[in-house]
C-alpha cells in the first residue's frame, strides 16, 4: 500500500466554498485543503468544479463522516463507492475517516457517536477499516473522537485501542487535538499523557479546531467540540508538545460553523505554520511531566 499520507508538513485548512477565491487568489501559508467527501459525492456543478481546480493547485485531503466504520452493520457499499469516486476525482493525498458510528437499521444520524473500547468492538472497527482500506487501495488515517461519556464495559483505553486498530490493519491515525483536550477535560485526564501514549509514527495528520465552554448540571467543565471559534491557547500548546515529540507534521485548522472571513482562517494557518517552524528548528518546548 502507499504511504499514510502525501501531504507535505506545513499548514493547511478546511475548505469552505466561500473561501475559494481569496484561497486561489493568495493563499499564503496555506500549503493544502481538505474537504468533507460527502459534499463532493454529485456528478456535477460547482463543488466538483472548484475542486477540480484545487486538486490542480495544490494536495488535497479527503475526509469522511459517514462511513460510519463504528457500526454495528456492514459498510454501505454504495457509499464506499461514493467515496472511491471523490478520492479518485481528488488524486488525494490523504483519506481519513472518524472512529465512530452515524447509522444504525438504514437510519443515518447528524452525530458521529461513541463506542465502547471492548475487543469485539476491535475485531469489528478492525475488519471495516480494512474493507475501506482494500476498496481504495491505500491506507487511511483514523480520527480520534471527542467524548462526552466513558463506558463501563470498556477494557481497553483509548490511545491503546487506536493503536491496535493501527497495527492489525496498517493504517494512520489522524490526531485531532481539540478532541484530545475536549475529552480530557469532560473525562478526567491529562491531554499530554495520552498524545504520549499514542504511536506519533502512525500519526499522518493532525487537526486543530474551536470548541464552546459550557458546565453540567454539577457546575463541572464541560467542553462541546463545535469548530465553531477559533483555536484555544491550550490547544495550541499541546500542538507544541505533540511536534516535539512527532517532528513537523500536516497540521489542519477546521472551521465548520460560524465560519470566519479569509483573514481570520489564514492567520490561524500562521500560526500553525510558526509551530512547524519551531519543531523544524528544534526550539526548546515546554514539557510536561
């Protein structure tokens, strides 16, 4: 198979078509654009326009919410199709998709949906990452959730369970940081323990987002994770931690609601850039224990 990823290790973002000309026209630090594959799944008009001139301009990402590769059922064959076609239309240099579940008896939900880490639940996440894997050719890259809840009949924590899905089947882990921090804070842990416990050399992207601050009914902290704002500080500094750890790596910023103007979104872009120069230089990073 190929390799995890061709994306180069520098900044890219999540495209919006309202972007797409400031994008074309100057984009800056911006070196690739991932896009949601199910906005690309017609046969025609201006989304595969636009992507067509993207795929010509610079490396593009291809990532999925709909696979649902944490379902109980078979995979949809009609939508892994649907999913050849855009990775093909695309040329992309990386396919990723979310340890999750969205559909259940033919009905499709709005929210990617925890699972309990158990080894059934590994056995079945396993065989259909390798179904998608063998439909495309190529290895794609996991994505970490964000959690709300934890399952008491889970055996095996996290970062563990994402490892072996990664060594049973070859593919990569896309690390999703505000997930991380968002899951960390709802759930009672530390965020660099568990980048630390993760396999970075598995890791072929990563994706940073805003999340909203909210408190349970306890008045304890409880993150909702809505790429809706821009990056948190701490976020921002456990991406420092992480690529002192991985060495430079494809960094993403999504923005899915309340979209912000190009200024906005492009100087996010730096800011990820200037945390890619300072692993590249090996600048001293703050540490934690």
């Amino acid at each position: 198979m190929p390799s995890l990823t061709c994306l180069p290790p520098a900044p890219g973002i999540g495209f919006k078509p309202q972007h797409f000309a400031d994008l074309t026209a100057g984009p800056g630090p911006v070196a690739w654009v991932e896009i949601h594959a199910e906005n690309y799944m017609g046969d025609g008009g201006r989304p595969l326009a636009q992507l067509a001139h993207l795929a010509g301009a610079m490396p593009v990402s291809v990532h999925g919410v709909g696979l649902s590769i944490g379902g109980e059922g078979p995979l949809d064959r009609d939508h892994l199709d649907r999913l050849a076609r855009v990775v093909d239309r695309s040329g992309a240099s990386a396919v990723s998709e979310h340890l999750a579940w969205s559909s259940h008896g033919g009905a499709y939900y709005n929210d990617l949906l925890p699972l309990p880490y158990t080894d059934s639940t590994l056995e079945r996440v396993a065989g259909h990452v390798a179904r998608v894997q063998d439909r495309l050719a190529r290895p794609i890259l996991l994505e970490n959730p964000s959690s709300y809840l934890s399952f008491a009949e889970s055996t095996w924590d996290e970062p563990a369970f994402l490892a072996e899905v990664a060594r049973r089947t070859g593919c990569g882990l896309l690390l999703d940081l505000n997930n991380v921090f968002v899951s960390a804070t709802n759930l009672g842990f530390a965020p660099q323990a568990y980048v630390g416990a993760l396999p970075l050399d598995r890791v072929g992207e990563i994706h940073l987002g805003g999340h909203a601050a909210e408190t349970d009914e306890t008045g304890a902290p409880l993150l909702i994770d809505d790429h809706g704002s821009p990056v948190a500080d701490p976020v921002w500094s456990l991406l420092d931690f992480t690529l002192a750890r991985s060495g430079p790596l494809p960094v993403l910023i999504e923005w899915d609601n309340d979209v912000p103007d190009w200024p906005i979104l492009r100087a996010e872009a730096a800011r990820a850039g200037d945390a890619l120069t300072a692993a590249r230089q090996g600048a001293e990073m703050p540490l934690w224990a």
